[in-house]
C-alpha cells in the first residue's frame, strides 16, 4: 500500500478513493442495428402466438393422457399416438369414449371408467 497524504496533510489516515467505475468499451456503430416497430411488432406477434399455440399443445397432452386414464386406459397409452394407424384409432375410441354421457363399453377391473360428461 502507498502512503497518500489527506486533506489534512497526516499521511495514511485516509482511505484511498475508490478505483473509477468500469463503464465498457466505446459502443460501436454495428452494436445498434435498425428495427423497424413494423417488423418487431411482427416479430412480437409471431413469438406470442408460437408461446401461445406451444402452452395449448402442451394442455392438450396432459388432457388426452386424463381422458386415457379416465376411458379404461393407461397415461403412457398417450406414446401409442406415435404410432401412424393404431395411435388414431385410439385417440378417436379414447375422444369418443371420453365425450359420451355413459360409459356403454366394458370397463377393466382395475382401470375404473368415467365420462366428461
């Protein structure tokens, strides 16, 4: 540590002033770059929606796995869908069943059945 005369003139009793903020290097003329409101409002808008669509999809997994659970199937039935024939005819028998007012099938001893309605 260097010693630094005070105000006073006693040198060392003082702290040392603290070092100058750090403020970064000179903005550049490529750091700004030109946005039209036009396109960012477009851009906006499309990033809203995809949040928007990606928030439903996910909703809509998690309610066909209920409506599975609920018609007499399992939650992992969901991974069935993969799969190109079969996994529509399970949605379609699993959306038909999950929307009637009774349950009409035959329903599994250990997997209890239920309606939306």
């Amino acid at each position: 540590m260097t010693d630094h005369v005070s105000n006073r003139g006693v040198p060392g009793t003082d702290p040392l002033p603290p070092p100058p903020l750090y403020t970064g290097p000179p903005p550049s003329a490529d750091a700004v770059r030109d946005d039209p409101g036009f396109r960012h409002f477009l851009r906006f808008i499309g990033i809203w929606l995809l949040m928007g669509l990606l928030t439903y999809v996910l909703v809509g997994v998690i309610w066909h796995m209920f409506a599975l659970s609920s018609t007499g199937r399992r939650k992992r039935d969901i991974l069935m869908y993969c799969v190109p024939v079969w996994g529509a005819i399970v949605g379609w028998q699993t959306l038909w069943r999950y929307t009637s007012r009774n349950v009409y099938w035959s329903v599994r001893s250990d997997r209890p059945s239920k309606t939306l309605f």
